[in-house]
C-alpha cells in the first residue's frame, strides 16, 4: 500500500467516525497535552516531542503546545494536525516570534507558513528520523489530521 493509498484509507476511516474523532480530541486536550506538556517542561519526555512556545494572539501570554520534534540543523519544522484551525497557527499567524524547546535547551525564532509544501510527507519524514516511537506519533498524526499545514521555524543564531 502507498503513502498515498494509506492517506486516502485514512480519509475513509475520519469520515465513519466522527464522533469517536470527538472523543479522541477531548482526550488529546484534557489528558494527554497537559501530561506531555509538563514532562517536556521539565526536559523529561521523549526526544520525539518538543515544546512549542507561541503568543497568544489574544492574551499576550505565552502558550505552550507539544509537537512532533522536527529539528534539522538551524530550522525546526512544524505540521499542524488541523492546519489554522489550531490554536497555535493562529497565534503564529498573529506573532511569528517563538521558542521550541527541545529536550532541556530552548531556541527562539521566526515562524513562517509553508503553503506549498506536502504536510504528511514532511510528517513521514519527520517520524522517520525518531525512530519506532516517531513512527508510532506519525500513525496516530494521520489518523486524526485533516487539513495538515507545514510550518517552518528558521532559528536564531545562539
């Protein structure tokens, strides 16, 4: 089966289902975002996750969101699940200033939206690198994703 088989099988699967895509969303928001929120705060979590710190587009204060670890280099690359639906790509919208936080050390730098680029093949290749656990993260990103949006986050010099 290709990626591309596999996406579409996806699609199939979020369009039976929606309210246990419902459930899977209230689960991900109340449980299990703030359990990985804390560990990566303490630089506990797994290297797969990072932290990714935005402004509110609202509030003015900081907000912490875990994604999928996508350091390359002196660029960290960012697919959001839900595209500008999510919370955070609104606040990057508003404010592209913020930090990742990869294992103890945090970065500062400017995101940008990339609106050409193939979401779940940068996904794949992202998961790729991490390894079983990575793999395992990216199955359940293409389970749940819909409207996937790249975002990449040039760094700042240290």
């Amino acid at each position: 089966m290709t990626h591309q088989e596999r996406d579409q099988a996806n699609d199939r699967q979020r369009d039976l289902d929606p309210w246990a895509r419902r459930a899977v969303r209230v689960i991900e928001r109340r449980v299990t975002s703030p359990l990985m929120r804390s560990a990566l705060r303490l630089g506990i979590a797994p290297r797969v996750f990072a932290l990714l710190e935005t402004t509110g587009r609202r509030s003015g204060r900081p907000r912490w969101t875990p994604v999928g670890n996508g350091l390359v280099g002196r660029v960290f690359w960012l697919v959001a699940e839900r595209g500008e639906r999510c919370d955070y790509v609104r606040n990057i919208l508003a404010d592209p200033r913020v930090r990742v936080k990869v294992g103890r050390h945090w970065h500062n730098g400017t995101a940008q939206i990339v609106a050409d680029d193939d979401g779940l093949a940068r996904r794949r290749g992202i998961d790729a690198v991490h390894g079983l656990a990575g793999r395992m993260d990216g199955a359940l990103f293409r389970m749940h994703a819909e409207g996937v949006l790249t975002i990449r986050i040039d760094l700042d010099p240290d």
